[in-house]
C-alpha cells in the first residue's frame, strides 16, 4: 500500500487501463479487485477510481466483484473483510 501511495503522490495516473492480453483494458481498480487486493482497491476507490468503467472485454469494477463472490460461495466461505468494505464503499460512493 506505501507504494500505492507513493505513486499517487508523485502523480501516477491511477486509472492507467492496462496492457495485458487476459485483460487488456482493464483499469487499475480492477485489476486489484481481481487480484484481491482490498485495500488498494478502496484506496483507489477513495481516491476517484471508475466505478461504471466497462472494459473492451465487457467486464466492469461491478463485474469483477461478482466473479469474486460466486468465487466465495462455490468455495463455501464468507468474503473477506476487504471485500465487504470495497462493497460498502461503492455504495457509499454511489449515493453521493
């Protein structure tokens, strides 16, 4: 995360789309959501992370996440805290 923070403090643009053939197009956010990396999601989120983006590939930040779920419930376990915050924090994004 101190590099997340490092970055945007210098000025990286956090909403690079990315490069890599499974998922070229994709932004930033997404890819941590995909890799499962919580709290630099929400970090990036709270920071003015696309949430309605859609990708070439048709998939969504929303999309991403629901993957992860069904991910969840076929393994028979609950979400992760990070996961269920990065939910909560959309919502709250979303009423705003």
């Amino acid at each position: 995360m101190a590099k997340l923070k490092l970055l945007a403090e210098h000025g990286a643009d956090m909403n690079a789309l990315n490069t890599r053939s499974d998922r070229r197009g994709w932004t930033v956010i997404m890819n941590d959501a995909y890799m499962q990396q919580w709290p630099e999601t929400v970090y990036l989120l709270e920071h003015g992370a696309p949430v309605d983006y859609r990708a070439p590939d048709g998939q969504t930040l929303l999309s991403v996440l629901e993957r992860k779920a069904a991910e969840y419930k076929e393994e028979g376990r609950e979400p992760e805290p990070g996961y269920t915050a990065l939910l909560g924090a959309i919502r709250e994004r979303r009423r705003k």
